[in-house]
C-alpha cells in the first residue's frame, strides 16, 4: 500500500491500523535526532567488570527504549588482559522481528572492542536504516568504557546525542583525528554546521584530559572526504596529546562548564625602527561571542630603536576584510596617559592621544580593551 491514513476513525470491527513502526515515525520525526532523551541515563562504573545506567529513556531511529524510574541496569564487562587495553561501547540494540509470531528485541548491551598494546579503537557497529522493512538490525553508541589492563577506568565518557539538549554541546560524529598543534580532521563535510568562532570541546587520552577552544578555521575537500579544523591557539588548554576520543561543538557563546576567557601569548613590537622588548604581559586574553573576538591587554616592557608613535601586540586572528574599529586604549611613557588603539592583519596597534612618538625607556605600558571581527 503506497499511501496510510493514521488518526482516522475506522470501523470496529477492522484491523488494527496503527503499528508500532507508525509510532517510530512519529517519534523520530518529532524528536529530530536519536539518542539519549533529556539527561536521563547516566553509566557509572560499579567494579572491574559492571556499569551501572539509571533511569532514563533512549531513543533509536525513534523506537524508544527505557529503565523505569528509581530502577536501575547493571550490564557486564568482560574482564581485561593485562598489558592491554581495550575500548568498548554501551549501546541501543534494536533487532528486528523474524516473523509475525515473534517481537523486536530492542536492549542496552555492551559491545567489546580489540584488546591492542597501541591506540585503543571503538568497535565497528552495525548501524542500518531500521525504517527499511528490510533492514533488521541498529546499534547507536550511548557510553564509551575504557579497560587498561584488568582495570575498568572510573570514567566513562558519553557519546550520544542528549535530545532536547540543555547543555548547549552538540556531538561531532564523524570520526575526528588531531593532527598537529591545534588542527584536526573529522570524516564528512562539517563546513555547513561548524563556523569560525564556534566553542568546542575535546577529550582526550584515557585519562579524560578535557580541553576546550574556539574555532580559527575550517575546510573541506572533496577529494579526501575530510574536513580541517584549526583551532585558536590559547594557554590555558594546550593540545599535546594525540589520541583523541571525543569532541563537541556549539552554536551559543556560552555553554556549561566553557571558559568564558582564555589567556594567550602576543608577540611584542613598536612601529617603524623603534623595538618593545622585555616585555612583562600583565594580562592578555581573549573571547568569542560569535564572529567577534574581544581582547583585554596590559603589557609593559622597553622601547629602544629609534621613537615612533606605535607599541604593538599580535592578535591572532584573521579580521574581516574591510572591517575596522577603535578600542578603548591607555598608554604610559613618561606618565600614563589616554590613548587610542586600533587593528591591522596581524596587530593590535597602541598610540598616544596625540599621536606623538614614544620616548625610549622602560616601564613603557599598553593596556586595550575592544573586539575584532573575524572572517
């Protein structure tokens, strides 16, 4: 039958015309996503070979599975070797029905990965297009347990997608790879979701290293399926580590648990001949809200050379062609003055109100406040 009319009236004495695949369109359509709804299930680590997941409910291509209120299920890990280590997956496990006389099976379970002596890899899911009739079997990745030697690590990452997600973090699904400093590559074409300035969050190594940054660029080719992520570099959250097991991005300035600063590192310079060396950074951070980068400095150092009007600090991003914009700036040479400061492609430039040249010595002082916007 090509075409289904449901939330009609039929007669009594007619079949029932509602099935359970009709209530799994309705609850896919409406939910827009699969995975974990609200912040229900939670996966906790009991012993070396039990986790524990409390009450919540699941969704898998929207045919809902749940643990009942103030219930919880315990599921089996299978013990670890020592000297390796190994990745496994908790997971939504739907299997379709063989026959008319028998029911779907639809369960939480554990899928065990490869023990290795080298980087740990997830276990490959089976993952079809349940709402094919003839597709039987979908298994989506709620939590990822971590086995070092016979040891069961006490934390265990979330991997699903929270529905209705108050956290303001969104998955990246694809597989992503740190490839160097801050630059990464993810499987697939991310560019029509994740922009210049977007917050993200990484987990790295089996330790649960958490870093977090923002977006400087991203790209993609066609010829390698891959995209490129740069990111902005900060201080306070170096990338050194090169297993990378899960990040998250988002579209609002301000997610749970996000810096709302991070400090970073300018490099130093007066204009023209004259130099501002041994340099003392006070502060120097900086935020995103979007396409807009705000920037707090106060620096103090020597200038030498030959005076000029300029002291100067590298800002880090690419500004806008054709933007510009004056900053809030205070200057000391002889004594602290007003001042005003502004920005090029590659700095944040200082100058005295009347733009008169600095005199050379020490305790020369810059201190801005403003934004860029970025392109």
């Amino acid at each position: 039958m090509a075409q289904k009319a449901i939330g009609i009236n039929i007669p009594a004495s007619a079949e029932p015309n509602i099935t359970a695949d009709d209530h799994a369109a309705l609850f896919n359509a409406l939910a827009g996503a699969e995975g974990i709804l609200g912040f229900g299930i939670t996966c906790t680590r009991i012993d070396n070979n039990t986790v524990r997941l409390t009450a919540g409910d699941v969704l898998v291509q929207g045919r809902q599975h749940r643990i009942e209120g103030a219930t919880t299920q315990d599921l089996t890990v299978s013990s670890g070797t020592i000297g390796y280590n190994r990745c496994d997956l908790v997971v939504a496990q739907f299997v379709r029905r063989a026959s008319a006389e028998e029911s779907d099976t639809l369960v939480f379970s554990i899928v065990e990965g490869t023990p290795t002596e080298g980087a740990l890899t997830p276990p490959e899911l089976t993952q079809e297009d349940i709402n094919i009739s003839t597709n039987t079997t979908r298994q989506i990745p709620l939590f990822q347990l971590t086995i070092v030697g016979a040891t069961l690590e006490s934390y265990i990452l979330q991997i699903a997608h929270n529905i209705e997600n108050k956290t303001g973090w969104i998955p990246i699904m694809g597989d992503i790879t740190w490839v160097s400093n801050d630059t990464f590559t993810i499987e697939g074409d991310v560019t029509d979701y994740i922009e210049v300035g977007n917050p993200i969050k990484l987990y790295f190594s089996i330790n649960s290293n958490l870093k977090y940054g923002n977006v400087k660029s991203v790209t993609y080719s066609s010829g390698t399926g891959l995209s490129t992520m740069a990111l902005i570099e900060n201080v306070n959250y170096p990338i050194t580590d090169d297993i990378l097991y899960q990040a998250y991005f988002s579209k609002i300035s301000n997610p749970q648990g996000f810096p709302q600063w991070f400090d970073y590192t300018p490099t130093y310079s007066g204009s023209g001949s004259m130099t501002f060396t041994s340099v003392t950074t006070n502060r120097a951070k900086r935020r995103f809200d979007g396409l807009t980068c705000y920037y707090e400095i106060d620096a103090t150092g020597t200038t030498g050379g030959t005076a000029s009007t300029s002291l100067q600090a590298t800002h880090g991003v690419t500004p806008l062609a054709g933007s510009s914009g004056v900053m809030e700036c205070r200057v000391t040479d002889t004594i602290g003055i007003g001042g005003f400061a502004f920005f090029d492609a590659t700095n944040i430039i200082a100058r005295k109100y009347d733009r008169s040249n600095f005199g050379l010595d020490t305790a020369r002082n810059m201190t801005v406040s403003g934004s860029i916007i970025v392109g």
